[in-house]
C-alpha cells in the first residue's frame, strides 16, 4: 500500500456492486488490474462514464485488493498510523499527534467489519466470531490489528501502523528533531564501540525508527540477526537476517514464538543479535547470549522512563522463572546502556530524552544512571554516568567525548 500515487477519490461503493465486480473477475480469472476492473464495472451497466468511471474504478480496486476509504491515508508519506472507531470516525497520525480524518468514512459498520477480516486474509490470519482478533503483518509491511463486535463495542476497531520503505537516516532524525548532531555523534559511538543497549520509551515514541537508524551505521562487514514478532525493522544494511515470530494455526500448532526465534538466531553466527522487542519470556536468552560473547546486541522495550527498564526487565524476566538476583546478575553484566525516547503530547515530537548506564546499588540490583541528557530545546549535557559510559566505549577503542563541547 505504501508508495503508491495518490488515487482520486470516490464515493464508497455498495457493497452489491463491489461483490459483483469481485465475481466477474474470479470468473474471468482475471488479476483486479484498472482495466480489468473497469471492463466488469461496465458489464454490470454501471450508470457511469469519464471521470466518475475512473474514479468509481479507483474506489473499487481499493476495495477489493487495498484498504478501501483508508488508502489515500496510506499513501501518504507523512502518515505513521491510521485509526477506524467507527464508520465516520477515522483517525490518522502524521507525526504530530492523532487527527480526525476529515472526509474519510465507510458506508456502515459492515463495511468496516469486511474490510478488516479481508486485511486479516491477506496477512494470513484468521478473523472471525470464534478468534475476533488478529495482529499481523501484511504484505507490504503495514501493521495491522483488528478486534470484532463484540469484543470490540459497537464497531470493528482497526489499527494501522505504516511502514517506511526505508529507514531513517541519523541524520534525517536528526534533520526532524529527534537529537541534536552532538547526541547524534553520541549514538553512533555507541554503536562503534559495540555497547550491548536497549531502545526504550512508549508506545509510538520510535522506538523501531531509532533502532533501524542505528543498524543502518553497523559495520557493513557485520551480520545482523532480527528475531521479531512482527517484522518492522528495515535496517539499511546489506547483510541482515530476519526471523519473524509465528501464530498458531487453526488447530493451535505451528506457533513460533520470540523465544525459539532467539535461539535459533545464536546458531546463525549472528556479529549482532537483535530483538525487536522484549515482551516476555526471550529476556532470558537475550540476557544469556549477551553474556556469552555476543557484543553490541540489542532490541527495544516499552517503559516509561530510562530509570524503569530494570524493573520492567525484572517483571520479564519472572515470567521465565528467573529470580530477581540472578535476573539483575545477568543484566549488570549483559547490558551496557539504555537510550530512552519520550513523545511530547502537545507537539506529538518523538526526541531521544537520554541515554543511561547500568550500574549495582548497594544491595547488588541493576540500577539505571543517566550518562548523557538531551533537553527539548536541543540541548545535550553529561549526566552523573558520563565518566562510566566514556570507560566502557574506551575499553573497545571508542572516545564518545571527541568533537563535543564538554
């Protein structure tokens, strides 16, 4: 979906009509191609010619293999996520916080419930009353999550997050406003000295984004193993292996999980491993395999500050039957630091808030410390970690201090 030209627009389509359609094409065997489309429109003695023709043909391809009323939103390069409510309340996001999508809407509740179940097929899911929910990753990369009536009240609830078609730049985030070109040359020391670190922040603060960026600046002669449970990282790179996670199927076998990804990942001679996010059980084996030589790996993991990555950590980690003093055992040695974005509410700004080291408190516990601050203004100045985040980058031949002002 990604990508393409905008379309012009069209009045929905009655749901008859676009079944008809549907029909004479899997009769014909034919692809859903412009031509295609318009020559079964005709033959179903639509009313239509010129531009409405064109544009009731647009409208109806988009029903058929896109996303319907959402595609022009899709095809927006500034679009990030698209929101369905209800049929007239569809929301996007382009950076700068949620919008109502003014002129966007489905003819009913049906239409929205069609569209997201043939979503789901697409991506290979099942969506009906016996499993109303899927999240998924479809063809072009877009993220998909849906919830049926009535799991969901009053209407299906679809949610799409887009997917670029390359990564970022550093200095593309740099560019926007993420960080200052001082933090900038901070990250990329970071990467040059192979620090084992974990991207964190909430939900929507860009986490992938800034990770695919910092990829991108991995050595070239390095591999990159991603274990995902939704392929959403795009690195650019050119030696990347991606393993993506996998649902069970109808009869509840064949489930993949983030857990078996990781560990098949180490028998891949992996230079870095990575974990696109750490949501469970698998922060068990990422701790493990970063104790066990398999410097600068990393990953991402929501919590809200930099200071509550251990505990969130922590909580993980129970979940694989890991005590509290072995799982801050293994943390201390396995991670070397923590860079934790923030999404402003008001200007919807995703920045780099800091980034932190870990270190033991007094009974032992991996505790995060901050090494360096980026202010919202721009602003970059060393933390009370500065001096222990400069030792551990110097053991590897790094000095994260060169070319800054302090």
């Amino acid at each position: 979906m990604r990508g393409r030209p905008r379309e012009p627009a069209a009045p929905p389509q009655p749901a008859a009509l676009v079944d008809a359609v549907r029909l004479r094409l899997a009769e014909a065997g034919a692809e859903p191609t412009t031509a295609s489309v318009a020559a079964a429109l005709r033959a179903e003695h639509a009313p239509l010619g010129g531009e409405q023709l064109m544009a009731a043909v647009h409208a109806l391809r988009a029903e058929i293999v896109g996303a319907g009323p959402l595609d022009p939103l899709l095809a927006d390069p500034q679009v990030t996520d698209v929101l369905v409510n209800a049929p007239d309340e569809v929301w996007v996001d382009r950076g700068c916080g949620l919008t109502r999508a003014e002129g966007v809407s489905f003819p009913d509740a049906a239409a929205v419930r069609r569209l997201a179940q043939r979503l789901a097929t697409a991506a290979g899911r099942r969506l009906d009353d016996a499993r109303p929910w899927a999240d998924a990753r479809l063809p072009d990369g877009t993220r998909l999550h849906a919830v049926l009536p009535p799991t969901a009240v009053g209407c299906t609830h679809i949610s799409l997050r887009v997917s670029r078609a390359r990564a970022f730049t550093l200095e593309e985030l740099t560019g926007a406003g993420s960080l200052s070109p001082h933090g900038a040359h901070l990250l990329r020391a970071l990467v040059d000295a192979r620090l084992s670190f974990l991207v964190s922040g909430g939900t929507g603060s860009g986490k992938t984004t800034l990770l695919s960026a910092l990829l991108g600046l991995v050595d070239p002669g390095e591999r990159i193993v991603l274990a995902e449970d939704s392929a959403e990282l795009r690195p650019a790179h050119p030696h990347v292996v991606r393993l993506e996670a996998r649902p069970p199927n109808q009869e509840g076998l064949g489930r993949v999980d983030l857990r078996d990804l990781v560990r098949q990942a180490l028998r891949m001679r992996p230079d870095r491993l990575v974990v696109g996010e750490v949501r469970g059980p698998e922060v068990l084996d990422l701790l493990s395999a970063l104790n066990t030589g398999h410097e600068g790996g990393c990953g991402t993991v929501h919590a809200n500050t930099g200071a509550d990555v251990p505990a969130r950590l922590e909580a993980l980690g129970s979940m694989a039957g890991l005590d509290r003093a072995a799982l801050h055992s293994q943390l201390c040695a396995a991670l070397d630091a923590v860079v934790h974005l923030v999404r402003h509410p008001g200007s919807g700004l995703r920045r780099v808030a800091g980034v932190h080291v870990l270190v033991r408190d007094r009974a032992g516990f991996a505790v995060t410390v901050p090494a360096a601050v980026f202010q919202p203004d721009g602003g970059f100045g060393p933390g009370p970690g500065w001096n222990h985040l400069v030792s551990r980058c110097a053991v590897r031949g790094v000095d994260p201090a060169a070319g800054l002002p302090w």
